[in-house]
C-alpha cells in the first residue's frame, strides 16, 4: 500500500503569506501542466494499491471542468481499489456545484477548504476573495451534495489581530459544525506580499494566547487535538496527513512536490519549463539508518500521542529509551510517557521546535 500527493500549482490570485510553489492560473499553462503530470506518474508508479490521495496547491479547484475531467481520468491510473481518503484543496471562490459534484462522481471523499478568516479587515490583508456568508453558503452546498468529511483552515495570530479577533473567528469556525480543523499561526516568510512590504509579525506572548485559546475552545466542542496544528472528531484525523507524521512511504508527483519512497527522499523541480519538457526530479536523498530514526522523532511527536514504544522498536529493533537524547528530554520534563507512548510534555507543546531541533 502506499499514499500520494499531487501538486497543482495554479491560482487565480496569490495570497500575500503564501512561499507554497505557485504561478497564476493560465488555460495554455495548466493544459500543458496536466499531460506532463500525465506522463510523470506513468513513469514512476509501480501499480501498489493506493490507501490515500491528496491533491494540494496551489489551488486545485482553480482548475475548470474540463481540466478537472482530465486529472480524474489521471488519478485512475491509480489502483483505487482499497482507497481510504481522497483529498482535494479548495478555495471558497472557486468552488462551485458543479466542480463539487464532479468531486463526489470522481470519489473525492474529503475537502479541504481554505478559510483563514472571516474577517473581512484580514480576508484583504490576506489577498482572499470571500465573504464570510459565501464561506457558510459553500461548505453547506459541499454537506448537501453527500460530503461527510471537510476540513477548513484557520489563520491566527494576524497582524494586530485581538484576542476579540480571534474569538469572532473562532465562533463562526465552529458554527461551520465541519470534521477538521487545521490551525496556523501566521508565519511571514521571505519573498511573500507581506515580507515584501514589511509587516511585522505579532509578538509571541499573544501568538501563545491565542493558540492555547483554540485549543480550549475547540477540545471544549469535543475536537480531538491529535497533531500540533491539527483538531478533529472522532474517527476524522487526516490519514493522509497521518503518513507523513508516522514516517511511511508515499510518492509525491507535480511540481515541487516531495516523496519519500524505499529508503530515498526526493523534491521535484521548482522550474515549470523543466518540469513540462519531463526533467522532474531535482533532488534526491539515500536515508540512511541514523536519518530515518531522526525522521521518526521529529514527524512523531508532532503527534499530540506521540511514539508508541512498542512499535518504534518492531520497526527499528532498538529500545526509543537508546536513541539520541530521548531520556535526557524525559529527565526534564520535556518529554512524558505513559505505558504505551511517550510524546512532548503538555506545557511544551507550544514550544516544540525546541525539542524537535535536538534531533536534526
């Protein structure tokens, strides 16, 4: 078994925090983009039954019908046989009917619908193109037409965002009544609208607020906080997501796309002109031993669970108490453990990069 990411890299408009891989949507440019998608995953899948498949962006529902038809008939060159979750990105402006019921003939079984905010003063800074009523008028036309799964991200710690922000926030995400919540503290990265202009970012003590109140309030409403960023009903975690944060195999196809397949890691090409004349890959990797177990603790306690002991040492053959520093990190109190599992102390989870980075 094994899961897959596809990168569709268009958007009509390019938000002012994005550094994802991206250009302006163009019918000539996502055409062409497609029959090299096409001839890509032709030549580097080997048949497995496929368990998970994510379509990311860029902003694959910027694609138009016909475009869409043809990265269906694409993804059925996958075995789907035994497939689990199929996720496809969307943006509220982009979304209509008539993709959604394509999305559902095609078995597309999960969304993932890009909100941020449903503050009209943030929704310009951010350079999105909704309202807050076309947010509630399209993820209901999303539940009508059979969609039991959608996740919707959520943007916090804004540029002089309040706490009274946040909560306005808050309380419309929660009235969406979706399965997923995906939570990111804006992070202004380099060459992005807003490093450009010079926004600075808000200060660490409100960032920290703020994340502890999404926590209290979304685990109040019975979602599960199981990965850092990440709440979710029961039974809704992302299990495409999950690959990733248990150190499995997956094929990554698309531009910039990454994967991660029988010992080696490897990025495709940023270049779009390379990527359509098939010169693909731009980087690979052999992960050797040392490296994998260093994989496996910075993707595992991402895990609000963290690593089950048992199974690092089936996988390894080596006791998680022998590897790096892990009982120093437990003598602490930066690392906890419970019979099964050990994973980042509660008050540390905020702070996290301060544990993971013992171990790059």
């Amino acid at each position: 078994m094994r899961s897959v990411y596809i990168h569709i890299p268009f958007c009509h408009d390019i938000c002012s925090y994005c550094d994802f891989c991206k250009t302006r949507y163009r019918k000539d440019w996502a055409d062409l983009y497609l029959e090299s998608l096409k001839y890509e995953i032709k030549s580097k899948y080997n048949g497995e039954k496929i368990r998970t498949l994510y379509i990311g962006g860029g902003t694959p529902s910027v694609l138009d019908i016909d475009e869409l038809n043809m990265l269906f008939e694409i993804t059925n060159l996958f075995d789907l046989s035994e497939l689990e979750e199929f996720t496809i990105e969307c943006n509220i402006e982009s979304l209509t009917n008539e993709k959604l019921i394509l999305f559902k003939k095609n078995g597309v079984n999960r969304l993932s619908i890009g909100v941020q905010t449903f503050n009209d003063k943030y929704i310009k800074l951010l350079n999105r193109n909704h309202t807050k009523d076309e947010v509630f008028e399209k993820i209901e036309m999303a539940k009508m037409i059979g969609f039991e799964n959608i996740n919707v991200d959520l943007m916090y710690a804004l540029p002089s965002e309040t706490m009274e922000d946040l909560e306005y926030d808050v309380d419309n995400m929660l009235r969406l009544n979706v399965e997923h919540i995906s939570c990111y503290s804006l992070m202004i990265e380099p060459n992005t609208k807003l490093f450009i202009n010079k926004v600075k970012s808000i200060d660490e003590d409100t960032d920290y607020e703020m994340y502890k109140y999404i926590e209290k309030r979304l685990t109040n409403r019975e979602y599960n906080h199981y990965e850092i960023s990440n709440y979710s009903k029961n039974n809704y975690e992302s299990k495409h997501n999950l690959v990733y944060w248990n150190n499995e195999y997956y094929y990554g196809f698309g531009l910039s796309a990454s994967g991660y397949l029988e010992g080696y890691r490897y990025d495709n090409t940023k270049n779009m002109n390379k990527y359509n004349a098939h010169d693909y890959i731009s980087n690979v990797v052999k992960i050797s031993d040392e490296d994998r177990l260093r994989y496996e603790l910075i993707l595992g306690f991402r895990k609000i669970h963290g690593i089950n002991k048992k199974e690092f040492n089936d996988k390894y053959g080596v006791s998680i108490y022998e590897v790096f520093n892990i009982k120093e990190l437990l003598d602490k109190g930066m690392l906890s453990e419970d019979t099964d599992y050990i994973f980042i102390s509660g008050e540390w989870i905020y702070r996290s990069n301060e544990i993971l980075v013992n171990f790059v």
